[in-house]
C-alpha cells in the first residue's frame, strides 16, 4: 500500500464527504512548528479541525487507535496557532475521520469513512 497516495485519497473522500454534508472546506494540511492538521472546515457556527486517520482492514490498530495523547496534544496546539494566526472567532471542534482501506477480489482499493464528531 502506497502510504502518501492511500492518505491523499483518504483526506479527499473526507472533503468529498465533509463538502457534501454542507461542511465548507477553508484549509487543508494547515502546519505549523507543532503539527498538521489535514483538514480544517466550517460548519453551524463551529471552526472543525479534523484529522483523517487511514488503515487497512484488519490491521493491528485503528484508525482511532492511532490518534494518541501526544497526536491530540499537538492538534490543538496547531488549532490554536491557525485560530491566533486568523482571528477567527467561531467556536472549534475537533472531529477524526477513520478511513478504512480493503481490496475487492479485483485488487481494487475500496474506501470506508466512519467520521466521528467531537472525538476529542
């Protein structure tokens, strides 16, 4: 599995699917001297910092398993770097889209989005 190209089309089904749900994409891969963020969206009043978070099925640990303490810790740092930086005013949120990767018969990747809100 080619990691950089399975993580750019997880981070794009999650736009796709933020977009559709009336999410409005404003950043991705925002960084900062403590981290990244993969997308960063508004919604309802909220500024959404989220991070996608792709595996393969059946592999040792989740998606969400791996957004650990210290991952967390460096979100919100990069959260409030990007919120000082902007001004904005719009209450934050932090939400994981977990993204899992499996193969169909063919050999064909296929894509599962189970998008968690405020997961942290």
């Amino acid at each position: 599995m080619n990691l950089g190209a399975t993580g750019k089309t997880a981070e794009d089904k999650t736009a796709a699917f933020l977009r559709k749900n009336g999410y409005k994409i404003i950043k991705r891969n925002y960084s900062c001297r403590f981290g990244e963020i993969d997308i960063i969206a508004e919604t309802g009043g909220f500024i959404v910092f989220v991070e996608v978070k792709a595996r393969r099925e059946n592999a040792l640990v989740s998606p969400i398993e791996a957004v650990d303490r210290a991952k967390i810790s460096r979100i919100i740092l990069t959260a409030e770097d990007y919120i000082s930086k902007t001004g904005c005013e719009l209450q934050p949120r932090f939400d994981i889209a977990q993204v899992t990767v499996s193969e169909d018969r063919t050999g064909r990747k296929k894509y599962s989005l189970n998008y968690m809100r405020n997961a942290f």
